[in-house]
C-alpha cells in the first residue's frame, strides 16, 4: 500500500469519525428533547436549568409552601438557599401554613428547619408583607400551586403581596405553574367591582382559565401597580393541558384539595360551601360530596339527573362528616362522579345544583351568604328567585365576554392544542 492510499485511508476514516460523532450527538440531542416532552418545565424548572441567572445577585423573600417543588420534588427554598449567586432571606406562607396542612382562621410564624430562615406567615396578623418583613430583601419571588377558582385565596396572597412590591420598591417575580383545570375554559360570573376580598382580589370570572403567572400580568396592567415584574415562563404547558397531562408530581394544593378530579368540581361546587350545605370537608372526598341533614339525597339526584348535564352523574348517599360542617351528624346528599371531563361544565352543574336546593329545600337551604364567593349580585338574586340556569347564564354572557377580551392580552402560552 503506497503512500497515497494511506493518507485517503486515514481521510476516510476521519470522516467516518467525524460523522459518527455528529450522529450521536444528535441523538444525545434528541434523547435529551424526547425527556423535556415527556412533560413540563415549571417556572423553578426552567430558573434552575438556566443557572439562577435570573436571580443572581438578589436578595430574595420566597413565598411558598409545600407545592413549591421542582419536576423532581426538590423544594424551591431548597434549591435558593443552595444557589451560590442567591441570598435566600425570608420565606412567607399563604393560607394553610408553610407545609399546606392547616385548616385554620390564623396561622402563625413559624421556621423552617430545613434552612433556619423565618416564615413569615400571610394569614395571619397580616396578609400582606410589612415593610418590616420586606427590609432585609430586593425581590419577592412567588411559587404556589393554584387551582384555577377565583376564590382560591393563594392568588389573593400573590396579589396583596404585589402590591406591597410595588409600594416599597420590591422586584416580583412569579415561577409560573400550571393551571391544573386548563387554561382555555373560562367559566361563570364575574365578581362585581367593589366586592373585592380576599376570596376575591379581582374581577375576574369564577373559573378564569389562566396561569398564575398571567394573573399577576394582568394585576400589575389593571391596578397600575408600579412594579419590577418578570414571569418566569413554563415550558410544554399547553392551554388545554389538565395537570394530568403535565408529567409533574401532583401535590394536594390544600388539606380539602386532594386529587384533579375534586380541582375539577371545585368552582362550582365550592361556591356552595358559605351556605348550610356541607360540601364534604370532613370525609375523604371533600367537593365529590354534598349534603346535609335536611337533604333527601334519592331526590335531589333524580332531580339534577332530569337537569341533562353533560360528564357527570348524581349517586344518593348518605355520610358522616368527622369535622367541619354537620361535623358527626349524618347527611342525605349525593356523590358527584364527573363522567366526561370533556363535556362537563362545572359552573352549570353548581348553579343547577342551587337552583334545585332553592326548589326543594326554599325554608331549609339557606342563602344569605350565598353570594360571598359568587360575589355577583344578580347572579346571586336570579338563583334566589329560582329563575332557570340557563336564563342566569344567559344574564352574565356579556360581562364573561368582556372578562375574555381583558384577559386576552395578557396570555402567555400558545392557545392551540398539542399535536
């Protein structure tokens, strides 16, 4: 073999090398995307595989509690209070106390013993940080779970506490998360302006169909909160998603909030709570569940089951709760087995289930405080007229509609479905 064919040998096998190492880091490449499809990047996710940059140099007070995890169940407070270029310096909880286990009027401060830092909580004195708590800080980091209703009072925390932000000079920034019932069905009455509270910070629909991380968006645009805001965005989380689509480990939001299927009945069965109706705290299916002593549960169901309600059906029961309302006292009511998620709607089916208590039950089934969580006043004095759902439906179309056009604006994930 001369020379020549040597050097085209040697040439050859070159660029055989070459290629192959090119396919295999394509491949490396590829594996590497099939595992990020495989589900969704939150917020503390992408902050964490881009380095912390976002937070580097910061002086940072976490607002969280037990759902604040990353795709691999790491706590975010764990991840900041080892990050090298983030000072960790104050932690805050919302309702339910900083591990989510509290179903209480007050929760204190506390320390968490993973870090030693204090934790100052949100429901307690306050519900928004002092100037005191925010002294030794320069950005206000927010990660929580939420759930999708209105009255779901981890928003009220994220929003009062954007407003401190705001008034003191504060950084707000918010990992987003999923919103766990998706985030194209927009749903129910929206609050009317005045009522706000803290199961109600804005005027929004009952069921809003929108990420954490775009309601803040929209509360810093609509209350003109002078603000230093940044959404740290979600990556793979579709508009249609439901949380079971996300590969992310479901984390029970609060005590009474423990699987997808009770975050799917919750913005219209959860209205109901405030009246003399138990709406299953106290049992192990809190919002599959309703009833009350007064209630027949073999007629209320055959009643809603006449209703024609898509995805779901109406089961008699009877239970007993172990505490909260009616708490050792037996209950006629209903399981509520949601069917078809696809077709079920439920605004309607919580607004069907109060026009038939109306019906049935007009001197026994309370509704003076009715409205507390509905907040919209006609809607709330159509259900007590017993006027028919649809024509109350019919009755917020156009103030849903202008919640629609408000919310487009502030979108952040792509509205089409996956592929």
């Amino acid at each position: 073999m001369n020379d020549l064919t040597r050097l085209r040998l040697l040439s050859a096998r070159r660029c055989c090398l070459a290629l192959a190492i090119c396919l295999l880091g394509a491949a490396v490449a590829r594996t590497q995307s099939a595992v990020e499809a495989d589900g969704v990047l939150t917020g503390i996710d992408v902050l964490q595989r881009d380095g912390f940059r976002q937070l580097a140099g910061r002086k940072v007070g976490l607002i969280t509690n037990h759902t604040g995890v990353n795709r691999h169940w790491v706590s975010t407070v764990k991840l900041l209070h080892e990050a090298p270029q983030v000072r960790l310096a104050a932690l805050f909880s919302p309702e339910h106390g900083f591990e989510g286990q509290l179903d209480v009027a007050r929760v204190g401060d506390s320390r968490d013993p993973t870090s030693g830092l204090k934790v100052f909580s949100l429901y307690g004195k306050t519900r928004t940080p002092t100037a005191e708590m925010l002294s030794e800080i320069d950005t206000l980091v927010f990660d929580i779970q939420d759930i999708g209703a209105r009255f779901y009072t981890y928003v009220s925390t994220m929003g009062n506490a954007m407003q401190a932000a705001a008034s003191h000079g504060v950084r707000f920034v918010v990992l987003d998360r999923p919103n766990p019932i998706n985030g194209v069905d927009v749903q129910g009455p929206v609050l009317d302006a005045g009522s706000e509270s803290f199961v109600g910070f804005h005027p929004i629909s009952v069921r809003h169909g929108m990420t954490v991380g775009e309601l803040a968006t929209m509360f810093k645009a609509e209350l003109k909160l002078d603000l230093d805001l940044q959404i740290i965005r979600m990556q793979g989380w579709h508009r249609d998603d439901y949380f079971d689509a996300t590969g992310l480990p479901w984390i029970n939001p609060s005590p009474n909030m423990r699987s997808l299927a009770e975050a799917v009945l919750y913005p219209g069965i959860g209205l109901l709570e405030t009246t003399n109706l138990s709406v299953g705290r106290g049992t192990d299916t809190p919002f599959e569940v309703i009833g009350a002593p007064y209630i027949d549960g073999v007629k209320l169901a055959s009643e809603l089951s006449q209703a024609g309600l898509p995805g779901v059906r109406f089961v008699p029961i009877r239970f007993q709760p172990a505490s909260s309302k009616f708490s050792g006292e037996v209950c006629g009511g209903i399981n509520i087995a949601v069917v078809d998620r696809s077709t079920f709607h439920p605004l309607r089916t919580g607004l069907t289930v109060a026009h038939v208590l109306r019906r049935l039950y007009p001197q026994k089934w309370e509704t003076k405080s009715l409205n507390r969580l509905l907040a919209d006043e006609r809607t709330w004095k159509s259900l007590v007229d017993g006027k028919p759902v649809a024509a109350i439906q019919a009755e917020y179309q156009d103030e849903l509609t202008d919640f629609l056009r408000r919310r487009d604006r502030f979108l952040l994930y792509d509205a089409e479905p996956r592929k």
